[in-house]
C-alpha cells in the first residue's frame, strides 16, 4: 500500500505527497504534511525553496533551507520537516527510478558523487549564482507546464527528454558549486560527508560500521574519530542506530504495515530484535509509537 502524507491548499483542497510516483510529478508546497507525517520517497526528488524557511531532516541529517536553496535526493529519501516560518513554500519535483535510470545512461558520474555527497546548495548573491537560480526556476516553469495539466499522448517522451535535459544542465552547474565549497572543507570534513550520505543511502539495510568503513577506503578507528570531531562527539554506530529509528518511525505511521513486516523490510534478524532495539534508542516500544501518534 502507497503511503502518502496529505496536508491543504490556501483554497482548502486537499494535496497529496505520494511516496512513489509513476511519472514526473510537480507541486507547489509548504511540505506542512511532513510535520506530523514524515515519509520515506522512493522516488528522486528535486526542490527548490522560493520564499521562508525551514528545517528538514532525513532522519540523523538536518539541513536548513531558505529562499534560493535547493535539495536534490537522485534516487530518494527519508524526509520530516521539522520547523518552517508560515510563509515556507517550495517548488517540488519528484520523478521515478524508472524514468531516472534511462535518463541518466549519457551523464559522467562526477555529477552522481557530487550530488549524494552535497544535496543541499544554497545559493550566493553573485551574479553567475543568481543566473543560476534564475535558469532553475525556468525548469521548474517548464514542469509545471509539461506535468501539471492531464496526461499527453507524448508524456513519456516528455518526461524523458526533460529529466535528461535538466541532468545535464544540473551537471554543467557543479563546476560553480564545487568552487564555492572548495576551502570549505577539511579531508576529514568530507569524509564525515560523505559517510553520512552513506548511511542516509544505505541505512535501511546496513547496520555496521564496517559496511561504510570498507566504502570509504578507511578503518572504522578513523571513522570513529572523524564523527566523533564533526558530529557533536556521536560515534559512527550511534549516527547508524539514528537513521535507522528514524525510517522505524516513518514505517510505524504506516498502519498497512505490520511489526513483522517492518523488521522484514529493514533487515532485523526478527521483530523481538527490532523491538528491543527500538525501545532501546526510543523508551517505548514499536506498539506503543504507534498507538501514541494514531491517538495524536
């Protein structure tokens, strides 16, 4: 069952975030549903903040997002919104796997590892950035005149031709966002980055530290002492067991989900060792998370 996080137009409508999506969807968005019902996308997704703020978590990451910052997750995720300003909007885009996967066959991977290892870019008062920002907003003009308004016998052709083109502007872009963050970082620095793009990635299904050592080429002696200095004294397994309550949390507002089925779909050896865990890292166990927000 397709679980959706629904929450209201200014008109009193309802709108609906799906978790996955079949086609190139685009909304425009204050995310308020995500508040009280965090979602794990299955889709991409691609948002760009147009006016407010606001903090989003996907899970044991938060990123602060304002007016001119953007956030791409190429192959989706975990995604709650924590706080926002009344006036929080964002123009949303979330396109599926399927049509993804066929768009992105000519495109170098630099712009892959890029984009996984710094998903949030916000964007300067410079002019180049400022011509950027405003050729972002064309794409999404475009979306919302190709995705918004019925089905066309072209669709398919559309949404595939305009991915690959949004791809590949989006990869000519990373030079002048590279520069930008160049000597901002320390090695350790962006291996704490990326390790934490890993466990936002993987977390569902790797729960070591060696996992995400052995990917980042480094002992997990030095990993320890990489989170430790960059993520507020937390060790690496501590930033794992974050995540991974987290997406607990997210599956537990599913009620067409079973326990069972949640331990199943996030590798538990079996549901006892997923509700001592939970209850570990949480106080409560799974039974009671559930019953507290469905009383909520």
């Amino acid at each position: 069952m397709e679980h959706v996080a629904t929450h209201h137009t200014e008109e009193g409508r309802p709108e609906v975030l799906p978790s996955d999506v079949q086609s190139i969807y685009y909304v425009e968005t204050g995310l308020a549903s995500l508040e009280q019902n965090p979602l794990h996308f299955q889709c991409g997704i691609y948002l760009i903040c147009v006016e407010g703020c606001a903090e989003v978590s996907t899970g044991v990451q938060q990123y602060k997002v304002d007016a001119t910052t953007e956030l791409i997750f190429l192959t989706g995720t975990l995604m709650r919104l924590v706080r926002a300003s009344s006036d929080f909007r964002v123009r949303l885009l979330m396109f599926p796997k399927d049509v993804f996967l066929k768009a992105v066959l000519p495109i170098d991977t630099p712009y892959f590892n890029y984009a996984y290892e710094h998903p949030c870019y916000r964007h300067t008062d410079d002019e180049r950035s400022r011509r950027t920002w405003r050729e972002i907003n064309l794409w999404m003009d475009l979306a919302r005149a190709l995705f918004t308004d019925g089905n066309s016998q072209f669709r398919a052709l559309q949404e595939h031709d305009y991915l690959q083109g949004l791809l590949m502007w989006l990869f000519n872009t990373i030079q002048e966002k590279s520069l930008s963050l160049k000597n901002q970082y320390s090695r350790k620095q962006l291996v704490c980055h990326q390790f934490m793009q890993l466990v936002r990635r993987y977390g569902t299904e790797q729960h070591q530290v060696a996992f995400y050592a052995r990917r980042l080429c480094i002992s997990p002696r030095y990993l320890h002492q990489v989170t430790v200095l960059y993520m507020d004294g937390r060790t690496p397994k501590q930033l794992i067991d974050e995540q991974l309550v987290a997406e607990v949390k997210v599956m537990l507002n599913d009620p067409s989900l079973s326990v069972t089925q949640i331990a199943e779909r996030l590798q538990f050896a079996d549901q006892s060792y997923l509700c001592r865990f939970f209850k570990k890292n949480t106080g409560m166990s799974p039974k009671d998370f559930r019953a507290k927000n469905l009383d909520s």
